[in-house]
C-alpha cells in the first residue's frame, strides 16, 4: 500500500508517536487515556507497522503531557511551526495594567491622606481626591480587560512557514 506521505515524514511522525506515548507514561497508560488497546498503541508507534496514530488520540494525549509532539512534526509537514505565546500574552499582558492600578491606588491613598491630615476637607482636595479616584477605576478597568484577554490566549500558535 502507498504511502499519503514519504518514508521520511512517515518515520517522523512515527517517532514523535514514540515520544508521545513514552511521555505519557508508556504503552499501557497511554492506551487507557486514549482508550485503545495497548497491542494498538504499539503499532502507532513501531516504524515497521503501517497504522498512524489517530488525531485525536494525538489530541488527548498531547493534553495530558502537554507537549506538542506529534503537532509540531505535523506543522511542519505542512511548511508550518509551532511558536510559543507571544511575550505580551498571559502575565506579561497583565503586569503592566497591574502596575497602573497600584499606581493610581497609591495616588489616592497619598492625596487622600493629605488632605484629611489637618481634618479638613476642601473643595480643591475633594476635588484631587475625585481625580484620583476616577483614574483608580479607568486602570482597574483596563486590568480587568487584560486579564479576560490572558485568560482567553491560546497555548501555541501556528505561524507562517517554516
């Protein structure tokens, strides 16, 4: 029988499916995690053995370890890679919106106890405090945008060709 794809992508994709199930904890426990035999999950991976790992057992199983083994030779195939998030994505994309919250906190704390330092409150400072406080929300608001947007992010990403 021919092969869809040559002996070379073939035997790479059969030796990703090798370190995938040695990542999974070996042939028994990857067969219950991808509910397949264990004698099955051995032709996945035995380069002499026509049978292909099947893609969503690759899907499974590449959750469970979280590696993207089998994906990236499978990018790759197809003139793609795999990259890692972008630096601005999860922590990154929400310690700067952090910073402006504790920034804008502390200005209202500094303002506010100043003002009421010598137990009077003018217009003027009520009017810094008014200030600061507006600025605390827009900043907690923007910190709250970043972090539904990190929560949302995707692991990897599959850029242009390889």
């Amino acid at each position: 029988m021919a092969r869809p794809i040559s002996d070379a992508w073939f035997h790479r994709v059969k030796s990703a499916t090798r370190d995938l199930v040695q990542a999974c904890g070996g042939v028994v426990r990857t067969g219950e995690i991808a509910h397949a035999s264990k004698s099955e999950v051995s032709r996945w991976q035995t380069a002499t053995d026509e049978s292909i790992i099947p893609l969503a057992a690759v899907l499974v199983l590449e959750a469970d370890c979280d590696l993207p083994l089998v994906t990236t030779v499978m990018a790759d195939l197809g003139g793609r890679r795999l990259a890692e998030p972008d630096p601005d994505s999860g922590a990154a994309m929400v310690l700067g919106p952090y910073a402006d919250v504790m920034q804008a906190a502390s200005e209202l704390l500094s303002s506010t106890s100043a003002a009421v330092r010598d137990g009077k409150l003018t217009v003027a400072e009520i009017e810094i405090m008014d200030r600061n406080a507006a600025a605390l929300e827009r900043a907690a608001a923007s910190f709250r945008l970043a972090t539904a947007a990190a929560k949302g992010g995707p692991a990897l990403k599959v850029v242009g060709s390889a």
